[in-house]
C-alpha cells in the first residue's frame, strides 16, 4: 500500500502546538479493533483515550468486553490474566471478575469488598468492535445513541471489499470534522486528479468540486458532508463524469462512512474511523462495502481515490494548529455552524452524582 512521504521541514515536535486544542477526548462511539483479530479466550492491552484498556472475549459466549486494565487489589494489569468461562481472572492473586466489572471471586475468603473494575458498553458493528467514551472518562450505564444499522448492508445489497490499516497520524480527531467545511481548501488540495492510492498527479486532468455540510434535524449527533465531483480537462468541466458523496459524520469523527453513488451500477460505502491514542495521535482505519455490481478495479479506484485525497490533508493535519477564532472571509464555509454543533460533544452524559468515587476501605490486613 502507499507510505506517506513526509515533509519533516515544517515538523514541530514540541508541546506547544498540541496545547492550541481542549483537553479530553470528545464523547462518542469509537473503533477499538476488528472483530477477526481476537478469539475467545483472547485478552489484549490497548492504550487509546488517554487510558490504559484491557480487552478479552469470554470463551463460552464468545463476546467482547473493554473494561479499565489494573486491578484494584494492588494494580496488576488485567491484561495479563487469563479468561475462565466469560470472567477475567488477574495474573497477580487471580482475582476474577466478571465482564461488566464487578468483582466475582477471590481465592480462599468469601469476603469479598465492594470494589470492582470500570467497564464501558462495546457494539459488535460491521466487523469492528466499537466502545462508547464519555469526555468525563467515567463509563456509562446507556449510552445516549446506538451505533447506526445500514439496511443495504444488513440486507447484502452491499457487500464487503476490503480494508486498509495506515500508520497513526499525529493530528487531533477534530481536524477531520472542521475539514469537512473548509470548503475553500478543495480547490487548493484536491483539485488536481491523482492515481489511486498515490500522490502522483496526472497532469492536465482536474476535479471540480460541490461542496455542502449540513446538519441531522432529527438525531442530533449526526451531521453530513456533501460533494459533486467531477472531471475537468482544458478548464471544462464534464459533470456526465462526476459522482455525489455523502459522508455521515456521526459523533465527533470517531467514525464516520463515505457514501459513493455511481450512476447505474449501485454505491461504495466506505468507512474511516478514528480512534486517539492520545490527544495529538489518531489510529486510522478504512473498511468499505460496494453493491456487487460495481467490478472490484472500479472499487478500488474509488477508494483509492479517496485515500490519496485523504493523505494530502494529512500533511497539514499534522502541523496546523487549532484556532478558537480563526479569521474567516465569505469563501469560507459554515464554520461556526459545524463548531456549534461540535461542542455537544464536549458534555458529559454522566450524571455527577454518579461519577465513581474511591473506595477508601482497606481489606483487612493480617498481622505478623
């Protein structure tokens, strides 16, 4: 697959330029892994949202649970342990607990105390394990919306195609969203035509885009990005070549999907999601769907495409800064509307009066 070619002369290092964001990582459904990487009786560390996760499968229901990694007797990492059933069982004092968190059994006593391990509520969707944060870091008993089923891929209209694992990328996961109404930036990055999954661009042939953006009125976490694209050769543009994309931007950019209609032979449905390893380093993921009619070399152009266009935004992602009041001009887009909409996804949905407090009890301790 393509590896970026970085520019390392605009490259700054320091902790100045991450300091320009808000702290925390926004409320929302976020992919962790694929559903194929890990078998029953797996357990996995994994870093992301400024936590440390521990990940396992329970061995007779086979699903997937993410709860916090130490164990709350004397900080063990959970991830070292072993599943017994559906239970996690610490490798330390093979403390067991079972999948929402809750201490079940400590070897020799029936005392037990009233601690237990944080866990958060994880969907099995399209092949991807998705767990829902909230910007408070305190896990939630609901979460306020469901990951979306898309009827033409339950009803195997659309089927998958395949995926593509980049190398992380050192921006903040807000950048991808205000992108998305920078509508003057696509005439400066993305309007020349390039080959699929390259930066090398074809000379003499342009893209004239069609942008919009626009917001869910009934499901408030939902907002779309729209773009007309088509060919241009010799400054005419041809719209017979030209296709509609409608990307759903749903949540704060943790996951969003790239709808592509293609006249006469059905749509490509492509998938990016963004997982923070920490405030300023994304792990991105593609997955894509297409209706079976549309030949497999047309697919992979059509994604290909995208992440070509996708990785020249990278370049900048990773050097910008973020501006809380950026100086815009009538050309810009609607900014300001997409920042209203954003900032819900700073609100925790926790109640205060429910955020966990230390237990401050001490087991008992036998003397000498």
């Amino acid at each position: 697959m393509f590896k970026s070619r970085k520019n390392r002369n605009h490259e700054f290092t320091g902790p100045a330029r991450g300091d320009t964001y808000r702290e925390g990582h926004p409320s929302g459904w976020y992919r962790v892994l694929a559903l194929d990487e890990m078998k029953p009786g797996d357990v996995r560390a994994l870093d992301c949202l400024d936590k440390n996760l521990v990940v396992y499968r329970g061995r007779t229901d086979g699903k997937y649970r993410v709860m916090d990694a130490h164990c709350p007797h004397q900080g063990a990492s959970l991830a070292g342990g072993e599943v017994k059933g559906d239970k996690l069982v610490c490798p330390f004092h093979h403390w067991c607990f079972t999948g929402d968190g809750k201490l079940a059994k400590i070897p020799n006593t029936d005392r037990l105390p009233r601690v237990g391990v944080r866990s958060y509520p994880v969907r099995e969707h399209y092949g991807m394990l998705w767990m829902f944060h909230d910007v408070s870091g305190e896990a939630l008993a609901e979460p306020p919306y469901e990951p979306e089923r898309l009827p033409d891929v339950d009803d195997g209209t659309l089927v998958y195609r395949g995926q593509y694992a980049p190398d992380d990328v050192g921006m903040h996961i807000s950048e991808f969203v205000e992108n998305s109404v920078d509508f003057q930036h696509f005439a400066v990055l993305h309007g020349q035509m390039t080959l699929p999954w390259t930066q090398i661009k074809i000379p003499g042939v342009e893209i004239q885009h069609e942008p919009g953006w626009e917001v869910d009125e009934e499901h408030p976490h939902k907002a779309y990005f729209l773009d007309f694209a088509c060919l241009k050769w010799r400054g005419k543009a041809h719209r017979s070549s030209g296709a509609h994309a409608k990307i759903t931007l749903f949540g704060p950019g943790g996951t969003v999907w790239f709808r592509f209609s293609l006249p006469e032979l059905g749509d490509v449905l492509l998938f990016q999601t963004h997982l923070p390893k920490t405030r300023l380093r994304q792990q991105i993921r593609f997955r894509w769907y297409a209706d079976k009619k549309v030949p497999r070399p047309l697919v992979w152009y059509v994604v290909g495409h995208w992440i070509s266009q996708w990785r020249a935004d990278v370049e900048i992602w990773e050097n910008k800064v973020f501006r809380e009041r950026p100086v815009l001009i009538p050309l810009d887009g609607p900014v300001h509307k997409m920042r209203r909409w954003y900032k819900q996804f700073y609100e925790s949905h926790v109640p205060e009066d429910a955020i966990a407090k230390p237990d401050l009890r001490r087991l008992p301790v036998k003397s000498d």
